[in-house]
C-alpha cells in the first residue's frame, strides 16, 4: 500500500518536512523491535538518503540494529564517506555488502518469462538474489531509501533494484544487466517498467513478498540559478504505485529534452562521486540520446584512477574494451571470462558510442593515456581541457565559450538528456 506520496515540479520539501511524514509513517506502522536499512552508497550522496537514514535512526535508535549500504557491485564505503553522507548515525551499525560470496538465491524467474518480456532477446531464468542478512527472521521492519532517477540498465534507478542489484548476487546482477543491455538502452532509459523492471517485479511479488520492506523513494532536482538540490518527491510504500508515482515526478523532473542535438558536450565528473567509468560513464549512457551524429563528448574526470569498482570488472574492461555491441557480444559468445561476468559485458556495450559520436576521457594523475586509449577512448590532458573550459564559470546548458557553443553537465547523475529524433517513446 501506498503511505505517503508528496511531490511536484515546484515543490521544495524541507528537511523538518520530511522527518514529519516519516514520523507519521512509522507511528502507523506500528511498534517495531529490530530494523534494518538499506540507503544507497556514496555514488548516492546527492539523493537525500543520508539524512533520511539519520531520521530512521533518531527515531528507532537502537531498534535500528543494522544498516547496509546498497553496494552493488561497488566498492565498499569508506569511514570517511560514511561519516560525511550519514552523520550522526553510528559507525557500528553499518554492514558491507559482497556481492559475490554473501548472497542467497530466493527463487528463479522462470526463462519463459524472461523470453516473453524481452521480446526473445534473452532466454535464460533469472535467479533473485538478496544479500542473506534481509532473511533474518528477527527484523519486523526492512526500510529500503533512495533516489528514484533516470536509469541506463533498468529505466529509472530504486524500488526493487535496490533490493535485487543494490544487495543482490553477482548471478542476478550479471543477467539483469545483460538482458538491459540486449534488449537496448535507448529503450529502457527514463521507463518505470522494462523488461528488467518486469522480471524484477515478478520476484518480488513470488520470493520476497513475505519480507517486511518498505521503500522510501525520494526524487531530486538541482536549482538552476544556485545549484543547491531541491527535494521535489517523496513517497513511502511497499508496492509498485510508490514506485510509479516517483517515477513519473522524476520523469517530469530530471528529464532534460533538448531543442536541438548535443555537437559538444562537456562533463564533470565530481572527485568526490566518480572514480570509475564503471560510475563515470554516466556521462556517456545519460547523454547518448541528446548527442549528434559525429558529436564531441568530453568527460573531465580528474579523481579517475580505475574502470571497474571491482577488481575482476576492471581487468575485463582493460582486456575487452569500450568497442560496441557487435564486438562484445561477439567476444561474449566466444570467451568464458565474459559470459560468467554479464554485468561486464553490458557495462562494455553502454559505454561505447556505437561508432556515433566521439568520447575523449580527461583524467587526472592516477589514470594513464595509454589506459584511457587502451580502453577505446581519446585522451586529453585535463590541465589544458580545464582552462580551456573552466567549469566555475559554465552554467548547465547552453554556453559559449571563445565563440563555441557547447552544452555543460555539472553531474549526468542527476538526469536523463535526449532529442525527440532519438527519444523513442
């Protein structure tokens, strides 16, 4: 059922705002004895989570025995991350996801259904995957927070991706984001239902329905004039219209149609959020659709220093490279590393720019030209990008800079870009 739903375009919901609603959720939930939360990681900073995991802990203090970052397949957090995005809550509460070890499978979505929503793109059964602490029969209370937004893999970020990617198995990851990558991303992106989106609705409703989650979806949106994050939606539930109705705020909120195709385009990559172009390459998937044919896309990323957050993801992605959907696919079929790490795969096939347009990585003292080169991309020094495009005097959108017109990103994390020639509605 649906607990709270507040939000618009024009809303600004304070902080006092929020923890007044999750107040009154909480008081109708009910007495609870053990819970445990499962906010987003670091690469979530901007998504108001935090302070919400903090208000879930002033509120059942030390009912709140257990707080897991939804990892996924990256790195762990660090103290420092943790105590700058969830504050007063304690360090001893915190649990680190492993992806790979620390997982049980709840059941299988069965292939013929894989089959059916896919359109015959993939043909295999999905196993559902949790992280085993969520089976502990002692919690009466799993809060599942974060950030519903434009998404490459699934449609739109959250709900039961945080559930079966964020603290899911590296067989669930790996097939989710394959069947996304197959059946397209210029199909997928910006959609509340998808094909992944379906298979991971089906799990819920047949292996984890038992489970006592509730999700917190917030939606956000950057003020253009000052930059600071407006919280536009925030919406409690345990069923999919929670779900739905953030997604179409954020659709409405941090979707970006453009009147005319992207031919430069300059982002930055924050040093604070993006390490990886496991990460970084949000500047490529959110942007693909506003880009011309023959397009420049140049990607500052001085904190750069890996490709995967993971160390086995990463040797892939310096083996195969960033070199488009028929070669990975073509190596996938014919290279047993890759197939028994699909999520690799599908990170290989968003990061390419199918040939269309041309990506130039900037990167700072920890990542080479020969690696930035090696992976398929053009390399350019950041010092010379950075005083030719000074990022403190660019706004978001249109600028000109020495007579040229380019169109500047500060964070692709936070929205969807596209062209109505290449939105496919």
């Amino acid at each position: 059922m649906l607990y709270y739903a507040r939000g618009s375009r024009d809303d600004d919901i304070s902080a006092q705002e929020v923890r007044d609603a999750l107040c009154g959720v909480f008081r109708a939930l009910g007495s609870r004895k053990r819970v445990l939360a499962l906010p987003p990681d670091f690469t979530r900073l901007n998504s108001f989570a935090g302070p919400i995991t903090e208000m879930v802990n002033d509120y059942f203090g030390d009912a709140l025995t257990d707080v897991m970052p939804a990892l996924g397949t990256h790195s762990p957090m660090t103290d420092a991350q943790i105590a700058t995005m969830f504050g007063t809550v304690p360090r001893s509460k915190f649990r680190v996801h492993d992806w790979r070890h620390d997982v049980v499978t709840v059941g299988e979505v069965p292939a013929e259904y894989v089959r059916e929503v896919s359109g015959g793109r993939a043909d295999y059964a999905w196993p559902a995957q949790v992280n085993r602490l969520l089976l502990d029969p002692s919690f009466d209370l799993i809060l599942s927070i974060g950030q519903v937004v434009p998404h490459e893999v699934i449609g739109m970020a959250n709900y039961t991706k945080n559930i079966f990617v964020g603290v899911g198995g590296s067989e669930g990851i790996n097939n989710s984001h394959y069947l996304g990558a197959t059946y397209g991303m210029e199909r997928i992106m910006g959609r509340a239902v998808s094909p992944v989106r379906d298979v991971m609705e089906y799990a819920r409703v047949h292996f984890i329905q038992d489970l006592p989650i509730v999700y917190i979806l917030t939606v956000l949106a950057k003020e253009p004039d000052t930059g600071r994050m407006q919280l536009k939606g925030l919406f409690v539930g345990d069923d999919f219209e929670c779900f739905r109705l953030a997604s179409e705020l954020s659709l409405q909120t941090n979707f970006i149609m453009v009147e005319k195709p992207l031919r430069k385009c300059i982002v930055w990559l924050d040093p604070a959020e993006f390490k990886s172009t496991w990460l970084g390459n949000k500047a490529i998937y959110r942007t693909r659709m506003a880009l011309a044919d023959g397009a420049e896309l140049i990607i500052l990323a001085p904190a750069l220093r890996e490709f995967g957050e993971d160390a086995a993801i990463d040797s892939l992605i310096r083996k195969y490279g960033y070199k488009g959907t028929f070669h990975t696919l073509e190596a996938t079929r014919n290279n047993r590393d890759l197939r028994e790490n699909l999520s690799a795969s599908a990170h290989l096939i968003h990061g390419s720019s199918e040939g269309r347009f041309r990506i130039t990585y900037c990167p700072g003292p920890d990542m080479t030209r020969e690696g930035i080169e090696g992976v398929g991309y053009a390399y350019a020094p950041l010092d010379k990008m950075m005083e030719r495009y000074r990022v403190s005097s660019l706004k978001d959108g249109w600028n000109t800079v020495d007579g040229e017109e380019i169109y500047y990103i500060s964070n692709p994390a936070l929205g969807l870009w596209a062209h109505p020639d290449r939105f496919e509605d």
